[in-house]
C-alpha cells in the first residue's frame, strides 16, 4: 500500500511541477511586455482556465498523499518523549541483585569498632 502511495505521490509531485510551469502569469500580455501596463494584472480574474483546475486538483491530491504517508510512516512509532524515557530506561545500569540472606541461626560477626 505505501509502494502505490508513493508512487502516486510522485507522479502528482511531477505532474504539479509541470502544470505550474505551463502557466502563464497575470502580468504576461503583449502590452506588459513593452512596458506598459495591464488593468487585469490587479482587477478582476478572468474565468478559470483548463490550468488552474488541473493546478487546484493535483495540489489537493499532492496533500492527501503527503498527509496519509506521514501517517502511515508513524503508524509504528511513538511520540519523542517516551521514546526518549525508553532509550534512558534502557541505557540506565542494572542494579544487581542483593545476596541471599544469611542463615538467622547465624549471629552476625562483631562489630570491630565497638
């Protein structure tokens, strides 16, 4: 499943790369060209072209699968914080196990600073 999501994440990756360097600006007529000025490069916006509708869609499409493949890559994963407390949890030294006890028919040795 991830394999197919990055593939269609790269074709859409190539695809939007494309659109928008097909496209035209808004100051990029003959009269802007020579210097001069364009009402429409402030006014209003002329219909959508075939361009813009294909740029919107793979823009969306683009942050689907940009947002399900980070998802997915964290599906496993913890946050830092406890991944952190883990790591220092692990690292920490053991601390060894006390002896046995010895036996209470046993009196203790004495004490040589008594």
């Amino acid at each position: 499943m991830i394999i197919l999501l990055t593939a269609v994440h790269l074709f859409v990756c190539v695809f939007l790369i494309l659109v928008v360097l097909l496209q035209t600006g808004k100051g990029a007529d003959v009269a802007a060209a020579f210097g001069g000025t364009s009402q429409t490069a402030f006014g209003a916006r002329g219909a959508t072209t075939l361009l813009s509708k294909l740029t919107t869609g793979s823009a969306i499409v683009f942050m689907i699968t940009s947002f399900t493949l980070a998802m997915m890559a964290n599906k496993g994963g913890s946050s830092v914080v406890t991944d952190e407390a883990a790591q220092q949890q692990r690292s920490a030294p053991a601390v060894p196990a006390p002896d046995a006890p010895p036996p209470s028919n046993q009196t203790p040795p004495p004490n040589p600073q008594q």
